[in-house]
C-alpha cells in the first residue's frame, strides 16, 4: 500500500508539473531556440567545410545541448518558490524527495529532451556522418538526465537567492563538464574507430548514482534554503 500510494503521488506530482510546463510554452522553445542559435554561430566562426564542421559536430551538440539546459535550471523551483507552493510541498504526506524526483523527470522531459530529439537534425547541420548518429543519440540519452539532476541539486541550493541565475550556472558548469567530456568523448572514439561503450557505461553509472542520491540532495538543500 505504501508503495502504491507512493508511486500514485509521484505520478500526480509528475501530470501536475507537466501540465504547467505546457503552459509555459515560451519556457520550452527558449532552449530550442537557444541551441538553434549556438550551432548556426559556430558553423559561422568556423570554417563551412563539411569535413571540419563533421569533426566538431559531437562536441558542438553537447555544448549547444549543455548551455541550453542551464536556461531553464533556475525555473525548476522559482515558480513555487515565489507563490508559496514550495513551502507546500514540505508538508506534504509524501517525502520531499520523491516530489522533487518528479519535478527533475518533468524537467528533463519539457526543457532537455526536445533537443535530444532534433538533434538528428543539428547533426545535419553539421554534416555528421550517419554512422555516428546513434552513439551521439546513445550519448545524449544517458548523460542529459545527468544534467537535470545536478541542476536540480545546484538550483536548490540557490533557489531563496534573488537573480541567481549567473551564481547558477557557475556552480553548475564546472560539475557538468565530467558529463561533456564523457558525452563527446563517445562520439569522438567512435568516429575514431575506438571502443566507445567505456564512456557510455560511466555515464550510465553516473546516472544511477545520481538519480539515487540527487533528489534527496535537492531535498535537504531546500529544507535549508527555506529555513
């Protein structure tokens, strides 16, 4: 019973933010957006070649994807912060943790995953090689979770300061770069015809750690924020 009504929560919480996501539709094109505009500067400072814009394809994808993500970390909390729904949530019946495993899922699945999803077309853009679009598909899929639960984690820490936004993503980019280096890093052994699934596998361990310890993480650091 108290398994179901956990899960029954959870799912709750899951439509509830979800729903709100879709009605800030701004919130979700901003990213996209954002990203669009990343590439298309780098095919303009770099050279047009198809050859060299292919060798920097994964990278540019992960940072365009990265610096993306950061936009929208400091609107997990803010909302409920600024309306009191935060303070609701600690009394709640359900353990703040799950809640906020929910809130990290719907972000990743409103703000991070529709760039997952074009980005077959970044990499046509960028003139990757369709042989390496399924380990940058693997790559995106396992480590952008990655980038939403240790947001998630950052942005609570800094969810009672005004206009933390630059505080935000200092503290964030220098925990998110193991995640880029092991994403590329992926792509770039594979189009070097190394042995690719390492990097993928320490991604995959990063992620179960994370999606453990995060959200209890994020709870705790909520609990001292709002006190």
């Amino acid at each position: 019973m108290a398994n179901q009504s956990a899960l029954s929560l959870f799912t709750a919480q899951c439509r509830r933010d979800l729903r709100l996501s879709l009605r800030r539709r701004g919130d979700i094109a901003q990213p996209i957006l954002f990203a669009i505009m990343v590439i298309t500067l780098f095919t303009l400072a770099t050279s047009a070649e198809p050859k060299k814009l292919a060798e920097l394809a994964p990278g540019i994808i992960w940072v365009a994807i990265l610096l993306s993500s950061l936009l929208s970390l400091d609107a997990i909390y803010r909302s409920d912060f600024e309306d009191g729904s935060l303070e609701q949530m600690l009394m709640a019946p359900a353990p703040l943790a799950l809640l906020i495993g929910a809130r990290i899922l719907v972000h990743w699945l409103s703000a991070v995953m529709p760039l997952v999803v074009l980005t077959p077309l970044f990499a046509q853009m960028l003139f990757l090689p369709s042989n390496l679009l399924a380990p940058l598909m693997i790559s995106l899929v396992v480590g952008t979770p990655l980038i939403s639960l240790v947001g998630a984690v950052i942005a609570a820490l800094t969810v009672g300061i005004r206009h933390s936004g630059m505080l935000l993503a200092l503290l964030a980019l220098p925990l998110y770069v193991p995640i880029l280096v092991f994403g590329a890093g992926a792509v770039v052994a594979a189009s070097q015809g190394f042995a690719w699934l390492g990097a993928i596998s320490l991604l995959g361990a990063g992620l179960v750690i994370a999606i453990v310890l995060a959200p209890v993480a994020a709870a705790a650091a909520i609990k001292i924020s709002l006190t």
